[in-house]
C-alpha cells in the first residue's frame, strides 16, 4: 500500500505544477514541526530563502494543454 502512495504522489505527481506546489507545503508544514537536522535537506533553514523563492515566483502558472 505505501508502494502505491508514493507512486502516485511523488513519482507520477500528476505532472501538474499546481499539485507539486501544494504537496511542497504541506510537506514544508510536516517538515517545520521537526528540529532542522531532522527535515530534508530541502525544507531546512539553509534552503528555506531558496524555497520561498521558487513558491512565490512570479512565473505564471498555465493549465496542461494536453487533452
């Protein structure tokens, strides 16, 4: 059952930016309850100027074109 899960929230990841940025901040939630050495190194205090960037980019999200 967890091989199924992980399949489809992180290696399929719905191919949708939208889906990949919200898992991000639950994980971010999940990870901030944790003392820093603990978390993924994505969701330390060392990468957290780097997150924010890439969350609050002014890059426009487009909806899939594929049908």
């Amino acid at each position: 059952m967890n091989a199924l899960r992980y399949n489809l929230l992180e290696a399929y990841n719905f191919n949708s930016d939208l889906f990949a940025k919200a898992r991000s901040l639950l994980r971010a939630a999940t990870e901030r309850t944790k003392a820093n050495g603990e978390r993924l190194r994505e969701y330390r205090d060392s990468a957290r100027t780097e997150f924010e960037l890439a969350l609050f980019s002014e890059e426009p999200v487009y909806r899939d074109l594929r049908s």
